[in-house]
C-alpha cells in the first residue's frame, strides 16, 4: 500500500510540474509575442527577430503556443515587405532593394502570404529597373541590357523595360533587334492611354531607319537604300524621308514613283518656297526623266532657292527654259 501511494503521488507531482512547466513556456512565448508587437512600429528588424522566436519557442512548447504561432505567421511576411518598401522609399542602391526584395519574397512564399509575395515582386521590379536605368545611363548597355532582361522575367509586360531595350539595340546599330523590339513595345500599348508614348516610338523608328536610308543612299547603295525607307515607312509619314525615295528612285531611273514621292513631300511641306525647294528639285528630275520638260523647267523655276538654287539653275540653261 505504501509503494503504490508513493507512485500515485510521484505521478501527481509529475503532472503538476508538466502543467507548471508548459505553462512558463508558454509566457516565453508571450513575452517574445509581445516583445515584437511593441517594435512592429518603430523597430521593424527587432519585431521580425521576436516573431521569429515565438515561432521557433511555439515549436518547442507545442499545441498550447499555436495560436501564438499562427498570428506570428501572419504578421511576419507584412514586416519583410515593409523592409523591402522602406530600401526602396528611401532611394538605397539598387543592389539592396533587389536583395531587400527578394528576401520579402522568399519569407512571404515561406509563411503563405500571396498578397505580401505579390507586393514583393513589385518592389524586385522597380529594383531591377532602377539597375537598368543606371546602367543605361552609364552607357554600360550589356549590363542594362541584363537587368532590364531581369525586369521582363518578372513582369513581361512592363513597357518602359522593352522601349528601353529597343533603345539599347538603336545605339548598337542592331537594325533588326531595334524593329522587333519597338514593335513588341507597340503592341503592348494601350491606343488611346498611350497615344502619346506610340507617337514617340514610331517617331524614334523612323528617324533610325530613314537615316540608315539616307546614308545607304549616298553611298549610292540603292536597293538597301529602298529597303532601310520602306522600313521607316512603316512608321508613318515623313516629308524628309518622301524626299529620300524620290531621290532613290530617281537615279534608278523609276522616274514614276520618282515623281510621286517628290509630289508627297510638297504636299506635307508647310513652309516657304526655300522649304519646298527639295522636293521641287526631284519633281523636275523626275519630270525630264519622263520627257516632260515644260512641266520640268516649271519645277526647277520653283527649286532655284536655297543650296538648289545653283544646281536648278544649271538645269534650266541645259534644258534651255525660257
């Protein structure tokens, strides 16, 4: 009788030291919960730190501690995010906010948080543009060119990125990269939103490919000449680049479109009679061309202003104009 009472008080104390003991635990729990709530607003490391050893005393204590667990679990992806958000406000490099970034988003997919994973992501991107920005800036294109790449792993639609891009590609001279490019970032904009930013880049495109055509054409590099303005023509009407085919085609002879294209560029050109001395200088070329040189010498009268004014001149005695 004597044994069995000692071992039915033995497991009484057993018992009451366990309740005892998780108890305490569970105040450690508290304390840690309590001590991160206090410095969620003015500490957020020191809040991140004390959820963090709920978690882990929670893991320890066990089912008693799991509802500190729980709210520790959802308060602590909202702090690495605000981490992350605060590198970026304040302007920190870009190389902190990416990594700042990456970090919210690996403990936000870690305790579940999409919303937190999401927000996240966006702050990695605008890291990963700002990198790109000041690469560019620097004329380092084949780094800016990686971290825009970066940009558009994340968000493919992200517009800036890609006429960054393209802009890249127009300084390297990489004809066909900058045309597929500035295309894809033409259909990525909105029509009526983006009006202004499509009108830019055709703008961009156009120069680009009218001055390759112009540069072809004056090394008398004729059918690439055509090719380069057709592809600026894609891009919209342009007096100048009018000018550039009429004198394309001019001298090979295909005196038709010669004409018509010299006729398009008058009928854009607003100025005064120096303005539209170009194109009624290729409009007479054209016309004696076609054996028209009534209408021709007419044509040089008009063109004899400017840097044609010799040049037209000439063409009038040869053609013995009255």
């Amino acid at each position: 009788m004597k044994i069995r009472s000692i071992i039915t008080v033995a497991a009484v104390v057993s018992a009451f030291f366990s309740i005892s003991l998780s108890a305490q635990d569970r105040n450690e729990v508290i304390t840690a919960y309590n001590e991160g709530a206090k410095a969620m607003q003015t500490d957020v490391k020191a809040a991140i730190t004390a959820f963090e050893k709920v978690i882990t005393l929670s893991d320890q204590v066990g089912e008693t501690a799991n509802d500190l667990k729980q709210k520790a679990v959802q308060v602590i992806p909202g702090l690495y995010y605000k981490l992350a958000a605060t590198t970026y406000n304040e302007k920190k490099p870009a190389a902190e906010v990416i990594s700042a970034a990456r970090l919210a988003g690996a403990m936000a997919e870690k305790y579940g948080s999409t919303t937190h994973g999401e927000n996240s992501k966006k702050i990695l991107v605008n890291g990963y543009y700002k990198m790109a920005s000041e690469f560019f800036s620097a004329n380092d294109y084949d780094n800016a060119m990686l971290a825009f790449d970066s940009v558009l792993a994340l968000n493919p639609a992200h517009i800036a990125s890609i006429y960054n891009k393209a802009q890249i590609y127009k300084n390297r001279d990489e004809a066909d990269l900058f045309e597929q490019t500035i295309d894809l970032f033409l259909t990525k904009l909105d029509p009526e939103k983006d009006a202004d930013k499509a009108t830019q880049a055709k703008g961009v495109a156009l120069e680009y490919f009218r001055a390759a055509g112009s540069k072809a054409n004056n090394a008398n590099k004729l059918d690439e000449a055509l090719a380069l303005l057709n592809r600026a023509a894609k891009y919209g009407d342009d007096k100048t680049m009018f000018y550039f085919f009429a004198d394309v085609y001019n001298k090979k002879n295909n005196f038709t479109e010669g004409a018509a294209y010299a006729q398009k560029g008058l009928d854009l050109e607003t100025g005064d009679a120096e303005a539209k001395a170009m194109f009624y200088y290729q409009l007479a070329v054209a016309q004696v061309g076609k054996g028209d040189t009534s209408a021709a010498c007419e044509s040089f009268k008009n063109a004899q202003y400017g840097p044609f004014a010799e040049a037209a001149k000439a063409q009038r005695t040869n053609l013995k104009c009255e």
